[in-house]
C-alpha cells in the first residue's frame, strides 16, 4: 500500500468512526476497474450506509490526478448482485472490507458474496440472466437502427458488445473481473463462445461506417441468439400422455390451418399471411418440444404462387399428424355429425 493509499483509507476510517459510528454498516475497497499502474493507490471504492445520514460521508476528489469517489451503495443493490442482477458483478464477488461497524455485518457481506459464487456455478441459472441481457441488447438494437447521430450509433454499438460479451460470460459462468476492460482477451480464454463472437465484437469497434456497424451487430446478436437458444434445446416429449397434449393441441389449432388454406384458395395473399404467423409461431414452438423439425411454412411463401405456400402448409400438418400417430394416439376426429353424436 503505497502513502496516498494508506492515508486515505486511514482518513476514511477515522471519519466514519468520529462522525458515522451508527451510520455505516460497511468500507469497502474494489480495485479491480482501475487500471493497473493505478491499483496500489485505490484506497477505498464505496460504503453501505445503515441510516440516510450515512450520505454525508459521500465525496468525490482529486489527489495526484487520481479522482476518488466515496459512495454509498444499499444493501438491495448487493443483494440483487448476489443474484447477478447487476451491471457490475465484480463490485461483490472482488470487495475487501475495510473497516465493520459490526461482525453481523461484515458476515451478511461475505455471505452475500458466497450466494453470489453459488449462482454463477448454476449453469440454469446464469442462462437465464444471460438472456435477460440479451434482450436488453435487442432494445439498445431497435433504438440503434433508427439513430442518426453517428456518435450515438457508435455508443450503442458499444454497450451491445460489452452487454452480448456479459451474456457470453454468463453462460460459461463467468463473470468479468475487469468490467469492460478486456473483454476479449477473457472471452479468448472461455470454451462456450457464439460462432465469430469475438471476430465480429472487434469488427464493429473498428468500423467508420455507422450503417456497417448496424449490420455487423445484427450478425453479432443473431449469432449470439443462436448460441442461446442451443443451450436449451429442450428434450424430445415421447410418452403416450404427452402426446395426448399434442393431440389436443393440434385439434385446437386445426381450424388456422383451415383458414389458411381458405385465403390460399381464394388468391388473397395478404390474409394467408397474417393467419400464417400465428400458425407459424405455433408449431414452431410445439415442434421444438416434441422433436418435430420440418416446421418452416414461411419459407415458402409467394405472393404470387400461393398454391406452393399451401402445399407446404399441408406437408407441415401432415408431420405433426404422422408425429401423433405413430407415438400411439389417435385423434378425437369424424369424418360426420352423424358420427360423432353416435360415438358420443
């Protein structure tokens, strides 16, 4: 601890103990976001105030060029880092205390940061912050490409990689020690990485042009979408009751393809389309659950050949169809009125 390191955490505490004895639960010392040939003189980072008084105790400073900022931070903001719900994870997981106006509290501290260690070793868990940054990044992204500014385009293209490298992070239980300070030499090091993540990462940081920057992030978060959605690919559905579900399901939903076929027949594009994306979106999720992977009806739409797009609707029923069939159910269906009432 060099001398302008030592007076200053010596002053720190010898203020809190004269004038916020009751007020300050916590001094705390983070060194990690300073840069190297500044950590020795990082005397002191932030405090966790008990009462509103503790405020007082906030400064900020210069001493040799090196600005200081004593500040407070609650314990709600350290409890949602133990759950990884923070920008800046290191601001726990890399804390010395400095000074404890109590054993109570240095151990709810130090307990906080083994719940903080103990959720980024569950891989379940960190996915889904993972994600949660992810659409945050697809938020930034929406406001990105109708931003004219170029210095704005140029920030937001910079909070997407550092927040996609956050998310990269996360899944392979990591954590950025030095905040955005080389990021990729740390992603180099990590074995679950999108495909050309850091390529793509380096690429949009050194592009002049701001329309090229919006592209290259949108491969940056398709990839990065990819990789997500790979980690949780769920496990084929294959007992007799689950299929029962899909039955159900499909019985349900039999009357969009209905319509579908309808707007087909009647040469009107416009409705087959908008009628498609629920149908769409609907065995597209039901697909993934149950193994069914010829699902893509919109890859054949033609405003101008709609008799293709509905044989290719036909085609993607009759695999959820073969799919129920052939796992033993048999659908609740009559080819009459007369039928049905006789039967039920």
């Amino acid at each position: 601890m060099n001398k302008n390191d030592a007076c200053l955490t010596k002053w720190a505490v010898e203020k809190i103990e004269a004038e916020y004895r009751d007020d300050v639960c916590l001094l705390l010392e983070h060194k990690m976001l300073k840069l190297e040939k500044d950590m020795e003189a990082a005397a002191f980072s932030f405090y966790i105030p008990a009462t509103n008084r503790a405020n007082g105790l906030a400064r900020t400073f210069i001493v040799d060029g090196i600005g200081y900022d004593l500040f407070p931070m609650s314990w709600e903001r350290i409890e949602r880092m133990a759950d990884v719900k923070e920008y800046n994870t290191t601001c726990l997981a890399n804390s010395a205390i400095l000074w404890a106006r109590s054993e109570e509290d240095r151990q709810r501290f130090t307990s906080l940061q083994a719940r903080l260690q103990a959720n980024i070793q569950n891989p379940q868990y960190m996915l889904e912050r993972a994600k949660k940054w992810f659409d945050t990044v697809r938020e930034i992204y929406q406001d990105t490409l109708f931003e004219e500014k170029l210095y704005k385009v140029r920030e937001n293209t910079g909070y997407i990689c550092d927040l996609l490298a956050i998310t990269v992070a996360f899944v392979n239980g990591r954590y950025f020690k030095h905040g955005q300070t080389n990021q990729l030499q740390e992603l180099a090091d990590m074995t679950k990485v999108p495909v050309d993540f850091t390529k793509l990462y380096r690429e949009i940081i050194t592009e002049a042009s701001p329309d090229k920057q919006k592209r290259l992030c949108h491969e940056l978060i398709k990839n990065t979408k990819i990789f997500l959605d790979d980690q949780e690919k769920p496990t084929p559905k294959t007992s007799v009751q689950d299929f029962l579900e899909l039955a159900a399901w499909y019985q349900e939903l039999i009357y969009t393809w209905r319509r579908v076929y309808h707007w087909c027949d009647a040469g009107d594009p416009v409705n087959a389309y908008i009628w498609c994306c629920n149908l769409q979106n609907e065995v597209s999720d039901w697909g993934a659950k149950f193994g069914i992977t010829d699902v893509d009806i919109f890859g054949a739409f033609n405003a101008n050949d709609l008799a293709s797009f509905r044989k290719r609707a036909e085609f993607v029923e009759q695999k959820f169809r073969q799919a129920i069939k052939e796992n033993g159910v048999e659908l609740d269906e009559y080819e009459t009125v007369e039928d049905f009432l006789k039967a039920n």
